[in-house]
C-alpha cells in the first residue's frame, strides 16, 4: 500500500511525536516471557541427589494413591508456584521441604536445568540439588505413598523405551471455518510428542519426569560424572 507523500519523510530518522520514543523505553525496561504466558501454569521441581553408601543417588516420590492429580505416579518433589515464592527455585525446595519434612537448611541447589514446557500449557523449571542429611528424610503422609532412590551410575546406563503421541488440533463444529483458507480441509499441524518410559527397581517413570530426568542424563555426560 502506497503511502501518503511526506508520510515516509516524517517517520523516517525523526517521529513527529513520543510513540517511538515511549516504545523504545518500554521494550528496552520490559521483561519478556513467553507470548500468553499468563494462560500457563508455572511448577518447580527438585531433582534431589544424596549420598548413600558410597555413591551418589537420585531420589524420586511415588505420589500417593489418594491424591486427585496423578494418583501413584513417580514424580520429583514440586508443584506450582505460590504467590509468597519469590522465584522457581525458591518453590521447589519449598516443594521439597514441605513434601519430605525436610528444613530448609538441608537442601543446597546446585543449579537450573532447562526449562519445560507442555503442549498442555505448563511450564516446568527444574533444579538439581543435594539433601545434606538424608536420614531426616520423612514424607508427608497423604502426599507421598514412598521414596526410593537409584545410583547415578544406574541413571547413566540406562535405556528408556520411547514412544510418540501425536497431538492435533481438533476445531469444534462450530468453529469458523468459512474465515479460513481451505476450510474444513485446512492443513492444520500435527506434533509428535515424546513420551519416555524408564523402569527402576519395578517403578515406571515416564511423562514429564521422564523428560526431565533424561535431559539430567545428557547434563551428567556433559559434566563428565
């Protein structure tokens, strides 16, 4: 669309008033997130290591059978963040405090991994940290049907089984889809979604644990341990 003569002379180099100006102060000063990210949930999780007999081990949660969300599932401490947690990593060991009565003196975060994020609009922030004293370890009842721990060199060697989820999107009858090129026929993506499956000690760990557990794996092969 052609411009108006002068239009082109009067953004060009100098605007004749404070929009680019203001623009440039906001975007310069503004935090950026992830676009709609207020429609996300934001989670934390602990991955906790803890030395037991000579070697160091990670530990996971079976979640208790009465709980509503993800009934016996092997999981990390964590959950959602809460108004009063200044950050992720403040959450998790909250998480983690709370999940395993642990205070708060006895975790040491060692550091972030990589983030998470869903095709179900979750974001998870994981954090690897060691408990100082695994003997205070006592899970919430309720909450914690049971821990168990695996020996990191049993982490390395193991070989998940993968498998993939495909997600479409699926429009309701009544969307419109007379405003669309193709209509019906619209070639809307499909994704192929991971789902790992690993199994310790007769436990199956697998979804979002599992992808976060395996990215650990590639960060131990990095850091040479």
């Amino acid at each position: 669309m052609a411009l108006a003569d002068g239009a082109c002379g009067r953004t060009e180099g100098h605007a004749p008033d404070s929009l680019v100006e203001a623009l440039r102060q906001h975007l310069g000063g503004r935090e950026r997130r992830l676009l709609g990210w207020e429609r996300y949930s934001r989670t934390a999780v602990l991955l906790p290591l803890l030395h037991r007999e000579g070697s160091w081990h990670l530990l996971f949660e079976v979640r208790a059978q009465t709980l509503r969300r993800q009934p016996g599932e092997v999981c990390f401490p964590g959950g959602f963040l809460e108004p009063q947690d200044p950050s992720p990593e403040a959450a998790a060991v909250r998480e983690t405090c709370e999940e395993l009565n642990l205070p708060r003196e006895d975790i040491q975060v060692l550091g972030p991994l990589d983030v998470l994020i869903t095709p179900w609009r979750l974001i998870v922030s994981p954090f690897v940290g060691v408990i100082r004293d695994p003997g205070r370890i006592n899970p919430a009842p309720g909450e914690i049907e049971r821990v168990f721990t695996v020996p990191l060199g049993e982490i390395r060697a193991a070989v998940p089984e993968v498998h993939r989820v495909h997600i479409r999107v699926q429009p309701p009858d009544d969307f419109p889809f007379d405003k669309i090129p193709g209509g019906r026929a619209y070639p809307w993506r499909q994704v192929d979604h991971p789902e790992l499956f690993f199994e310790f000690q007769g436990h199956v760990v697998w979804g979002m644990t599992a992808l976060i557990l395996d990215h650990f794996r590639s960060v131990l092969r990095e850091v040479g341990s």
